[in-house]
C-alpha cells in the first residue's frame, strides 16, 4: 500500500545481505593474519549502531568465533578484546 517515499530522488536505498558463514570465515582469516604478522591490533569496523540486523550481527559473530577459536578475553573497559600473544595461528 505505500504510494510515495520521504525520500527525494537524491536518495538511494540499498539491500545488504549477509551471512554467518562469510562473517566469520572473514573474521577468521583476519585474525589468523594478524597473529601471523605480529600485528599490534585488528579492529573491527561496523556501524552496529544504525545498521543492527546486518552490521550487529557482523560485530557479534566476529566476537564470538574470537572469543571460541582464539580464546579472546573480555578487555578491561569491556569493548575490546584481548587475545594473548602466546596463541598459535592455525594454519589457513
């Protein structure tokens, strides 16, 4: 039943799919190649705040495959995570 939109023609709409799968297959590789590089940090970019269907699933899957396959641990100010530099990278 819906006629008309608020938006004006300078506007675009999108659809954005996501899976689980391919979250955590991507969050897997990234840490791995952080571990592997020696990397100081790996930051997980997300717009969990305003996208909570697609970007907050994103954001949790990616803090629960840290937290089960790399053993992550809660940071201190409770928004990061911490893997311990002892952790071995599995082979990819």
């Amino acid at each position: 039943g819906v006629t008309r939109l608020r938006f004006s023609q300078e506007c675009g709409i999108g659809i954005k799919n996501i899976s689980k799968e391919g979250s955590e297959r991507l969050m897997r590789f990234a840490i791995n190649y952080a571990l592997k590089n020696d990397n100081e940090s790996l930051t997980l970019v997300h717009k969990g705040n305003v996208l909570k269907f697609t970007d907050g699933a994103f954001k949790r899957w990616g803090f629960v495959l840290a937290q089960n396959e790399f053993n992550a641990t809660a940071h201190e100010n409770g928004r990061w995570l911490q893997i311990e530099r002892t952790h071995q990278a599995p082979l990819i």
